[in-house]
C-alpha cells in the first residue's frame, strides 16, 4: 500500500465535511449559489484524497488542499452564475499568503515567497489588461481570483506559474470546443473561465512533476 493511500482517504474524508461547509457557506452568501446537496460534498472528497494521497508526505500538501477547495467553491458558483463573488475572491488572498507563509515555516526553501509576490503583481496586471481590452474574454472576477492563484504556482517557480495560465486556457479552448461541436455553445457564448483557472492551479501544484515533463 502507498504512504500515500491512508491519508489520501483520510483526506477525502476531511474533504466531504468541508464540501458541506462550503455549500452552506455559498448558500448563505447573497453572491453565492445553492448546490444541490452531495455534489460539492464528493467533488471536495475527491480534490482532497487525490491532492493528499499524490502530495503526501511532501510540504505542499496543504497548498494543494487549499487550492482543491478553493476550486470546488469557486468552480461551482462560475459554472452556475458566471460570476466569480468577491466574497470568496478577496478573502482567499490573504488566506493563500499564510498557507504559503505556513509552508515556508514549516519546510524552508520548499519555494520562494518573493518570487510568488513579483509573479502574483504582474500576473494580475497583466489579466487586468486582457480583461479591459477585452471583457468577454477575461472578467474582474478572474482578475480577482489570480493573485490566489499565481501566490501558489509562483511560490514553485514562474514555470509552474505559467503552465497553470497555459492549461488553463488549453482547457478553456477544449470546453469551447466540446461545446461548439455538441452545438451546446455558439460562437458567442460566453464560458466560465475561473473553473479553468483553479483547475490548472491544482494540477501544476499536485503534479509538480508536470512542469519538469514539460518545460525540462
């Protein structure tokens, strides 16, 4: 049995009681959305056992549930609303800059917290350009949900900040395309970004060695 295996299932265990705060807190919020009861409950389950059991016993496992859930909250409200809250974004900022503060303390050198600040700075400036110069494409709720994100991958490395951007928008391509095909989407339709973003977020993170496969 992998070292990985019991607290992959602990943490999936852990994951389906946050899943159910997470619904609750987004039900409760007058931005937020109400899901249906179980889905955010196994999809939580399922971020959180896979990110630990791949991550464990490694020192960005708490990176990698942190960006699990955050994934769940945020995905399930774009994917309902098309609207990422700022009741999630916003605070998600400072609670990213003490997980990695955590993991730094905990294991120093795992990354760099100055390089995850330069990366988060111009990132977001750089979607809050895309997103004046062309609103449908990028929201102020993306903007917003970047310097969560690139804080994590740009805590790795700038590679890893930039392949989360380009899986991204690698899946954000394929959904489009999905949808253009089934005749789901037409050439105008809008898609929910954010989903994407937190997902290649998570996956640079629990898969680090993506980044070496690669980039080299």
């Amino acid at each position: 049995m992998g070292a990985g295996v019991l607290p992959g299932l602990a943490g999936a265990l852990a994951g389906a009681l946050a899943g159910s705060g997470i619904r609750m807190l987004l039900a409760a919020l007058r931005r937020g959305a109400k899901i249906r009861r179980g889905v955010l409950e196994l999809a939580a389950a399922a971020v959180t056992g896979i990110g630990v059991a791949v991550a464990w016993p490694g020192p960005l496992v708490a990176l990698v549930v942190w960006a699990g859930l955050l994934g769940v909250a945020l995905g399930a409200v774009d994917l309902v609303h098309h609207r990422l809250p700022d009741a999630l974004t916003l605070p998600a900022i400072p609670i990213t800059a003490v997980v990695i503060a955590g993991v730094e303390l905990a294991r120093p050198g795992t990354g760099s917290p100055v390089t995850a600040i330069v990366v988060a700075v111009i990132g977001t400036g750089l979607f809050w350009g895309l997103s004046t110069l062309a609103p449908r494409a990028m929201g102020l709720g993306d903007v917003k949900l970047l310097p969560s994100l690139a804080l994590m991958t740009g805590y790795l490395s700038v590679a890893t900040a930039l392949l989360a951007v380009v899986i991204a928008f690698v899946l954000g391509a394929l959904v489009a395309l999905v949808g253009l095909t089934v005749r789901r989407l037409s050439m105008t339709s809008a898609i929910p970004f954010g989903p994407c973003l937190l997902a290649g977020c998570w996956l640079v993170l629990a898969f680090p060695g993506l980044v070496t496969a690669v980039v080299g």
